[in-house]
C-alpha cells in the first residue's frame, strides 16, 4: 500500500507568539483568530500520531504505519528507528520565541526521561524587517557569565544574532541556546521530540499576569558551552530565481540530509529505497507516478515512503521544495 506519497492532516497549535501566517501565507485552516504558531505537518511523537489526509490510506495515523508497514516506510533504516525519525513543521513566530535549549541523547536521558533529543533546522520562507535568529553563544560566554544576564535579564546580550532573510538555513544541534521572534515564517525539520527547556522569555506575561514557566537549571545543565555562534547557510536567490537550482544545505550522518531543490523543469524525487520527505516552499506544480497526480502548493509536506518508485515534480512557472533524506544506511 506504501506505493505513493501521503500527506497527512496538520495539527495546528496555538502559541503566545504566533500569528496568523500560517493561514495567509501557507494555506492552513485556522479554526479561530486567535494565534497560531505551529504547524505540525509530519508527527509520530506521542502528544500527537498525524493522520493520513487523502487516498487509500485517509484516516490511518502514522503511528498506524510505523507499527505495520516501517520496512516499506522507513527502508534499511527500519531497524534504526521505533519511531518515526521527524517531526516536520511550519512556524509563524510573529512574536518572540522564548530563549531555549534543547537535550541532546545524554541530557535527555537526565532530565526529561521518556523524551527524545532535539537536533533541528530551520528554513526561513519569510521574514519582517528588524526581525532576528539567536543561534549559539557568542565567545567568551561562560555559566557565570550566563547566569549573571539572567538575573539581570539581559540574556541576549550573550548571544549571536543576525537579520533572517528568505531563504535562510540554521542547522541547530541539540545543546544550541536559541531564539526567534519578530516576524519570521519557516520551516522546521527536528528529532522527534518535544523536549524544550526555558531559559529566558523575554519577561512576558500571559493575560492573568503570570509569567511562563522556565526551566533554568535543565537548560544550564545541557547547554553545548563550546558550541559558538551558528551562522546560516543562505540559498540565493530563493524569491528571484527561476532557473534550475540545487543546493546541499545540511549534511548529518546522525540525522538528516536537507536540500533545496528548485527548477522550473520537471525534476524527480522518491524512489530510491530510503525515506524522503518533500516540502513546497515557493511555486506549485504536480506530482505524480504512476498511482498518483497531486497539485502542489506552498505549505504541503509529502512523505515519500521508501518502497514507492520514483515520481515526478511537474512546475507549473518556478518550484521550489525542501528536500528531507535520512542518511545513508
């Protein structure tokens, strides 16, 4: 049955720092006004087993196919993984996303038992004039140091930042300080997990006045102190250009291969007998194989199973998609 893409119904999760882009920008259904920061487009995580949306297999969840069919989902990496190795999302960060970190495979096993660690890149579709990524300490940082701003509530003084611009990659290993905020739409491709420790929220406050939970001494005690600043790698051109373009934009042996692939020729993707996840970021098109002819647009995210045979991204003008690959088994 695993001889076609599937998509799978998003799971939409309202945030203080959210927004309304989701739906404006990506097409999602929001069900209120209210703000909306996560997408999840892809999850086997145990807050949430994502459900097939369309085709044969409409309202099977992925936990369903994990536990059912995980050779021909997953590939020579079934043995590897119980779970699904991703969860995929799309995020609107209109507002700031606290200062975090989060465990690697030893702190998790520590500090948030039951957990998974959370290595993770994001992919920066837009972004707002004066907005930022914090990513990685800068020099010199130190827990002394950290703590000291944090008492002071100055704990961005002690981090790199820069401007995003569409197009961006972060590649953000576990143990990574980290934080986005001021108008920033992306994608995101993690562990699956939901391991996520405070450290610093920007002294806000919900409705009744009451601040947001942190979890300081778990976030000090998995912080990568080597780690430095973490620098993106920018595809260019990723508004302008319509010609054939390929870009390898992250390389782990440990967690997943990211390219951005965009043409406005027909190009192939699937088929090459390990898992493969496809998300629309710029254009639209259709896909098809043999089983299927799908239309393409910005904001789908298509698992490519991998005992389907190879299939085929049809643009119709410029189309441009995230290409998520384990590594080589």
């Amino acid at each position: 049955m695993l001889d076609r893409p599937l998509r799978f119904v998003p799971y939409l999760r309202p945030v203080v720092w959210g927004g309304q882009r989701l739906g404006e920008s990506l097409g999602k259904l929001l069900p209120t006004d209210e703000a909306f920061g996560e997408s999840w487009e892809v999850s086997d995580h145990a807050s949430h087993h994502s459900v097939v949306a369309t085709g044969p297999l409409a309202g099977q969840s992925l936990r369903q196919l994990m536990e059912q069919q995980r050779d021909a989902l997953l590939g020579p990496a079934a043995a590897v993984y119980n779970s699904f190795p991703w969860l995929i999302k799309f995020l609107d960060a209109r507002d700031w996303l606290s200062v975090q970190v989060h465990p690697d495979e030893e702190a998790v096993q520590r500090l948030c038992p039951g957990e998974g660690s959370k290595t993770e890149a994001w992919f920066v579709l837009d972004a707002a004039p004066g907005s930022r990524i914090y990513a990685g300490l800068l020099p010199g940082v130190n827990e002394t140091r950290l703590r000291t701003a944090l008492a002071a509530g100055t704990v961005a003084d002690c981090l790199h930042h820069f401007e995003p611009q569409p197009g961006d990659c972060v590649f953000l290993p576990a143990g990574t300080v980290h934080a986005v905020g001021g108008g920033v739409l992306m994608a995101e491709v993690q562990q699956t997990s939901d391991a996520t420790f405070r450290l610093f929220d920007w002294n806000r406050r919900d409705a009744q006045g009451q601040p947001r939970k942190l979890h300081i001494e778990e976030a000090l005690a998995c912080i990568h102190w080597e780690q430095g600043p973490i620098h993106p790698k920018r595809v260019a051109g990723f508004k302008e250009s319509a010609g054939p373009y390929r870009q390898t934009l992250v390389w782990s042996r440990r967690y997943f291969v990211l390219d951005y692939m965009q043409d406005n020729q027909p190009f192939s993707c699937g088929g090459v007998g390990c898992l493969q996840v496809l998300l629309v970021l710029r254009g639209g098109g259709r896909l098809t194989t043999a089983a299927i002819d799908e239309e393409l647009q910005v904001g789908q995210t298509w698992v490519l199973p991998a005992a389907m045979p190879m299939a085929t991204c049809r643009p119709a003008g410029t189309l441009g998609v995230l290409l998520c690959a384990l590594p080589s088994w």
